[in-house]
C-alpha cells in the first residue's frame, strides 16, 4: 500500500467513531428546538386573528355579510378552532368590538397622562382623527352600533363597553387640552369635535375624494381658531 492509500485510510477511519457511527465534524452547529406554544399562547393567537378578521370584514363589507365561515377563511383558522373560542356569532362580535375599544383606550391621546403632557386644539383634532376616525376599523364599530339597534342581546354588551370607554374619553381628552371635567362648557367642546370627527369619518367611507377629509379637517380647525381668537 503507498503513501497515497495510507492517507485516504487515516481519513475515512477519523470519520467513524469506535461503535462504528459517523463522528460529527467539528463546527457543525446544534440545532435549536423552539419550545413548544402553550394552549392559551395558541388561543390568544386564534382569538386575536379572527378579531383582526372581523373587523376588517365589517369594515370591507358590512355587518349582514358577516359569517362564521367567512371569518374562518379571512382569519385563517379552522371553523373548530374559531367556534372553540367564539360559539356564537355574537361572542365574536363582541370581542373583536371589544378589542378595538381596548385599543383606543390604551392608545395615543388616550394613554396619555394629562397631568405630564397638554395637547393645542389642534394637535387634539390630529391625534384623535389619526387614530380613531380615519382608521377604517372605526367604520367597523358604527357598523356593529347600528346593528345593536336591530339586536337587543348584542346592543346591551355593546352599550356596557361603551360606557366605560366614553367616561374615560371625554374626561381625558377636556383635560389633555387644559380644561375642567366639571365643565360643562368644555365637555360641549368635546362633543363637538368628536361630533365633527365622526361625520368626516363617515363622510369618508363613501368618497371618491382621498383628499377630502383632510381638506374638512384642516377647514374645521381653522373655524376653532377663528372662534376661539373672536
């Protein structure tokens, strides 16, 4: 045997361990196992796809096109899967409303602390048309409210989040611009934009124009301005 035979010998003897199996080669590298989701990591996820689902839905196609199926197939989940969290068309409703309030009330203005930080009137109007209004989910929620009027179950668990929700709306955002909870002036203030805010919104929805809102938007804080300086 040459020179030649030797070394292709010692190499192919360094690939085999003494039981006969192939060593590994040094740098290869381990690999790395996920650790396995929980039961209710994987309910949090379903429940949080099919909200998504539903909202985008109301929104794309109003509330009577609405179905379990359709959601299925939108949130990607299997009919068992999102009937296992939501048993009734209505459970689903609510949770996704419910998911989209919670949002709001953690959110900017909303989660601001207005005794660290004050907001102009304008910058008011900005911050609640840029993250409430002009989302296309809050088209969603007017669709849900004016079906709660045709269904009394879905309209009392709707009103009892709303609720809440509006104390801590209108009591943050008087103060967010400096003014008294306990006026009752202000609070009119409030209800004022938030009326004008809504109607654009709407307003919105149906017009071919992407620039319109933003036209009414900035002619409505110059109406503020004039009546405030007046």
């Amino acid at each position: 045997m040459g020179l030649q035979d030797h070394s292709q010998t010692d190499r192919s003897v360094r690939k085999f361990s003494k039981r006969g199996n192939m060593m590994k080669p040094e740098g290869t590298a381990k690999s790395v196992t996920r650790p396995r989701r929980t039961q209710a990591e994987r309910s949090q996820e379903t429940r949080a796809k099919v909200c998504d689902a539903v909202l985008q839905a109301l929104a794309e196609l109003g509330y009577e096109q609405i179905s379990t199926p359709l959601i299925a197939k939108r949130a990607s989940v299997s009919r068992g899967a999102l009937t296992h969290q939501f048993p009734t068309r209505n459970d689903m409703l609510v949770a996704a409303f419910e998911t989209l309030v919670n949002s709001w009330r953690t959110g900017y203005p909303f989660g601001l602390d207005p005794e660290c930080t004050q907001l102009s009137v304008d910058e008011l109007i900005d911050a609640l048309w840029e993250n409430i209004f002009a989302d296309g989910r809050y088209i969603a929620a007017m669709e849900l409210m004016l079906a709660a009027r045709q269904d009394n179950e879905l309209g009392h668990v709707l009103r009892d989040i709303l609720v809440s929700w509006i104390r801590k709306r209108d009591r943050i955002t008087v103060q967010l611009v400096g003014g008294d909870v306990e006026d009752a002036e202000a609070d009119l203030h409030v209800q004022l934009h938030l009326s004008v805010l809504r109607g654009i919104a709407m307003h919105q929805s149906f017009d071919s124009d992407p620039d319109t809102a933003s036209k009414l938007i900035t002619l409505w804080k110059q109406i503020i301005r004039k009546a405030s300086s007046a």
